[in-house]
C-alpha cells in the first residue's frame, strides 16, 4: 500500500474541516478495537465497511472481551 495515495483518496471524501476529527477517531478506534494483533472484528462497527473483516476476532463474546475502554487507559 502506497500511504501517500490512501491519504489523498481519503481526503478527497472527507471535508478539509474534518480531517483532524478523522485522524483522532481513527488512532482511537485503534486503540479501543481495531488492535494490531488481536483486531475486535465481531464487535467492530466498520466490519460491513471493512475489506479486512475476519482478521480478527469474530465470536462476538470473545470479540467484546478484547475491546478497551476509557478505564483501560488510566
Ligand atoms: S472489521 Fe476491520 S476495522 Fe474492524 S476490527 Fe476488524 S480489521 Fe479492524
């Protein structure tokens, strides 16, 4: 993947105003359920939007289980 080009595609939907709001809300739902090694898929609320739906988790008990909260944080 080519990152230049995703972050031009996906400027390209989003409005300029909103960019800042995206990246924030991408790092955190990153953060909460899209883990690198261990992705919440069956809870996920992009998996109908998502091209890689399935790498992850897709029991829905043991997906919840993986989801982090605010309290997780502190
Ligand atoms: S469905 Fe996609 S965005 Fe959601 S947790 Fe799985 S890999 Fe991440």
């Amino acid at each position: 993947m080519d990152p230049v080009k995703v972050e031009h595609e996906v400027g390209a939907l989003i409005p300029q105003k909103e960019w800042t709001n995206l990246s924030q809300r991408m790092i955190w739902h990153g953060r909460r359920v899209c883990h690198s090694r261990r992705p919440a898929c069956g809870v996920c609320t992009l998996a109908a939007l998502c091209p890689s739906v399935g790498i992850g988790e897709m029991d829905v008990m043991k997906a919840k289980a993986l989801v982090k909260v605010d309290a997780d944080f502190r």
